[in-house]
C-alpha cells in the first residue's frame, strides 16, 4: 500500500476515533448532568433542612433527618393511597389522547385541502404497523428503566449531598490553590446561593402553575383536569419550554368537549403564563434569579439536543451558574467591572 492509501486509512481511523471519542463523551457528560441534578435536589434538601434549623430547637442533622423522614413517608403515603387511581388516570389519559387524535384526523379529513397531507392506513398494513411498532415499545420499556435509574441516582446523590454540605464544598476549596481558597469559597457560596434561589422560583411556579391549571379545566369541564395539572405542574420545572409541552394534552383532551373549549384553553393557558412570567415571576426572582429567556431557550434546545431530557432539564441551572461565574470571574474580576448584574447578589 503506497503512502496515499495509508493516509487515507489514517484519516479513516482518526474519524471513527474521534465519532467513538463523542460517543463516549455525550455518553460521560449525560451521566454528569444526572449527577448535577443530584446536587441539585441535595441543595433543595439543605435549604430546607437548613430553613428549619435556624428556626427550631433541633440540629441541623436534626432537621435533616425530619425532612427526609417526611419525604420518605409523603411519597409512600402518596404511592399506597392514590397509586392505583394514577395509574387508572394514566391509562385513561392515554385512551383520551388516542381518541382526541383519531377526533383531530376526522376533522382534517374534512378539508380537501389538507386531505392529501393525511395518510391512509389500509386494513392490510395494519399487521405490518402493529410489527414495526414493537423495537418503539421495546425503546420505551428502555427510556423508561432509564428514568427511573436516574430518579434513583439523584434521590440518593442528593441525600448524600444534604447530609454533609461542607465536606464536598471543603473538598472542592481545596482544588484551587491555598491563597485563593477563601476567595473560591466566596464563588461558592454565592453560587449555592443562586441555585437555591432558582429552585424556590421553580417551586412557587409550579405550585401556581399546578392548582390554576387544576381550577381552570376543572371549570371548563376538561377531562382528567387533576391529571393534566400534575403534568402541567412538572413541567413547570423546565423554564420557557414546559408550559408549552404541558398544553398539547390539555388542547388535545379539550377537543372532546368542543372545538371553542380548545380556545378557551389556549386562552388560559396564555393568561396564566402571562400572570406567571409577567406578575408571580419578578414579584419572587426580586430576590432570586432572573434568567434572559432567549439564552434559557437556546441553552435547552442546545442541551436537548446533545443530551436528551437530562439536558433540557438541567440548561436552565446550568444556565444560571454559568451567567454567576462569568459575571463574577470574568467581567468583575478580569474586565474590572463594578457593576452587580443580575445575578449578583441583591440587597
């Protein structure tokens, strides 16, 4: 083989070194952002065994302890009485949204003009969907093993993480070198204090989020409306793309009802987020954490697209900590700039 032909095997390789080298790399980085939202609920946990601390007689491993006990004895409580019931809502959510797909296909069928986009499923094809459709229930068998691995990955790095604060914020001071370890202490507490900011935001809006949208279908007699406020409620969690996310289902189900009660949803679903973003959301970040909604939404079609749902879920904070440290290390620091920013601290 002349020197040509090796060079073309070596660019071959280096090539397929360097797809392996992103696979793995994807794969590593997936697996930090787990363990970032590991942290992230031990910060929640901390916060809240922290809140109690300062106000009780008891300790903080006092605290900590009731938090876990309580939270321990919610979900199991929550699992033995209404287990059953969510998953008889689950399954007839999915009937519903079946139905209102099959109502959503009749109804475009009615126009000629968008007829020819629709496609016809004969009855013989029908054995042949049925077959393909099996490697999609075996990959969501997967996605949903995977998720309930990570739930169980970030329960319990973040009761880890709670239970002993200062021994990793110990260990992460003493990565940076001895004259400015006091200084990296001060990032990190200002960062922790960012982060715990976001997650008390999060939480009031997806409290909000969840009793509204529960009232509001309820009203407009939507079906399963505790349901889709449980949903729309967690979803909340992910800034800018959730809502939207959360009101498929409920337009989906509104059909059922009437075509004006999808438009008195949309309308809803457009006041709340109104009120949420524009009247709840400064009142809370005035002392919390305000993120520019275009970098949020780049940073989670980013991140989702790199990463999957761990990504989409994790670039908000992410977002958050990287806007602090560049804020801090960066223009004040290095360009010399006085000036707080956003998400300095606030007085």
């Amino acid at each position: 083989m002349n020197s040509t032909g090796w060079r073309i095997v070596l660019a071959v390789l280096l090539v397929a070194l360097t797809l392996a080298a992103a696979g793995l790399l994807v794969t590593a980085v997936s697996s930090i952002l787990l363990v970032g939202a590991g942290i992230l609920f031990g910060i929640f946990l901390h916060g809240v065994s922290q809140f109690i601390a300062s106000r009780t007689p008891l300790s903080y491993r006092g605290a900590y302890a009731l938090v876990v006990i309580a939270l321990v004895a919610s979900i199991a409580a929550g699992s033995y009485w209404t287990g059953a019931q969510a998953v008889a809502q689950v399954s007839e959510l999915v009937e519903q949204l079946q139905s209102a797909s099959a109502l959503v296909q009749e109804y475009l069928e009615q126009y000629p003009q968008v007829r020819q986009y629709v496609p016809e499923v004969e009855p013989e094809q029908v054995a042949s969907q049925a077959a393909q459709a099996l490697p999609a229930v075996n990959a969501g068998v997967q996605w949903l093993l995977w998720g309930l691995t990570g739930m169980i990955i970030v329960f319990f790095v973040g009761l880890y993480v709670a239970y002993e604060p200062d021994l990793y914020q110990k260990g992460l001071i003493k990565l940076a070198p001895p004259e400015q370890r006091r200084y990296f202490g001060e990032v990190l507490d200002k960062l922790h204090s960012v982060l715990v900011r976001w997650i008390i935001g999060r939480m009031l809006s997806m409290t909000l989020v969840g009793m509204a949208t529960g009232i509001g279908l309820w009203l407009l007699e939507v079906p399963l409306p505790m349901t889709l406020a449980v949903i729309a409620a967690l979803l909340t969690f992910i800034p800018n793309l959730g809502p939207l996310l959360a009101a498929v289902p409920q337009m989906l189900l509104a059909l059922q009802v009437s075509a004006s009660t999808v438009l008195y949803v949309i309308l809803f679903n457009i006041i709340l987020q109104t009120v949420e973003s524009y009247l709840v959301t400064p009142l809370v970040e005035r002392r919390q954490v305000t993120l520019p909604p275009a970098l949020t939404i780049f940073a989670q079609l980013l991140m989702g697209v790199l990463f999957g749902a761990i990504g989409i879920i994790m670039a908000a904070p992410l977002t958050a900590s990287i806007m602090l440290l560049t804020q801090t290390l960066y223009i004040h620091d290095r360009l010399g700039d006085a000036a707080p920013g956003r998400l300095a601290e606030k007085t």
